[in-house]
C-alpha cells in the first residue's frame, strides 16, 4: 500500500502544475480506494458458494430452496425454515438443525453424519437412503417421514419415535450396507 501510495505522489509530483496537482491528487486517492474496495469485495466468497464456508442461516425463509448435492457441512440452520426444500444428496455432516423445520423436505441421500436435529418437524420428509449415523434427534417429529434404507446408526432418539419409526422401517442403505431396522434395533 506504501510503495503504491509513493507511486501516486511520485506521478502527482512530476507534474509541475500545482492546479494539476491539486485537482488530480483527490482523484488519485478515489481511483484507488475503489480500486481496493473492489479488489477485497471480488475475494469475499460470494452468497451462492456455500460449499466453501461453515454459514448461519438461522431463522432463515430457504422454503422450496434446492441445495441438492452441495457440501453444507458444519452450517447452522438452526430455527430456519426448510419446509419443502431439496437437499437430496447433499453432505449436511455435523449440521446444525436445531427446531428446523424440513417438513416434506426431500432429504434423499443425504449423509446427516453427526447432525444435530433436536426439536426439528421433519414430517412427510423424504429420508430414503439417508445416513444419520451418530446424529441427535431427541424430540424430533418424523410423522410420516420416509425412511427406507435410512442408517440410524449410534442415533439417540425419543423411545416414542424410535418406536414409531419402526412401524415403517425397511430396505438396506445402499452407502454403508445397513438394515434400516437394525439400525433403529426394531423387535
């Protein structure tokens, strides 16, 4: 910043006229504060890139939102509205969906690893193949959520909903080769 500070005043001093330099010295230093400015803004990773960065969408509105297939690891949807969104094939490992709501939110594929979905309404949502193995979900509300081929290994649940969760349970997951009902430890 010095040497091209030195630069611009070695520029504004070759010009012998004092108008000259007093009209383009205030110039100079606009040009180049922009310049800096737009510089650092084009290296800040962009809101589309969430693939990069842990991001906090808590409390947002990303109904009917498609994320499907990105790396969301580690980002904070705590609160957020998720209602009908695509997140089918996405890697939401050690995510954070604290009172999320995912209702009818499609979930197909997904590797949950490690997430935290406590409180979370996940009713009519679309967990087919999903993998939630070592995820917390104590008080989660899966009414009527698909979960054939869904790994729920080392999962801690609500013995209600593990128990209604085995009404339905079927399939093998095709990612780690295990039973749905196995996994929830289904009678």
């Amino acid at each position: 910043m010095a040497n091209v500070w030195q630069m611009v005043k070695g520029l504004v001093n070759g010009l012998h006229s004092r108008r000259w330099q007093s009209l383009l010295t205030p110039a100079l230093g606009l040009l180049l504060t922009v310049g800096l400015a737009v510089s650092f803004t084009l290296a800040m990773p962009s809101i589309g890139d969430r693939t990069a960065y842990a991001t906090n969408f808590d409390r947002k509105n990303l109904r009917q939102q498609s994320f499907a297939g990105e790396d969301l690891t580690d980002n904070d949807y705590t609160r957020a509205d998720l209602t009908e969104a695509d997140l089918s094939h996405t890697n939401l490992t050690g995510v954070r969906l604290f009172t999320t709501h995912l209702d009818r939110a499609n979930l197909e594929g997904a590797n949950l690893t490690g997430a935290t979905l406590d409180g979370a309404t996940l009713v009519k949502a679309n967990l087919k193949d999903a993998v939630l193995e070592g995820a917390y979900v104590i008080s989660a509300d899966f009414r009527g959520a698909n979960i054939e081929g869904a790994d729920f290994t080392d999962v801690l649940f609500d013995p209600r909903v593990n128990f209604m969760l085995c009404e339905t349970a079927a399939g093998t997951n095709p990612v780690t080769g295990r039973d749905t009902r196995e996994t929830l430890y289904c009678e």
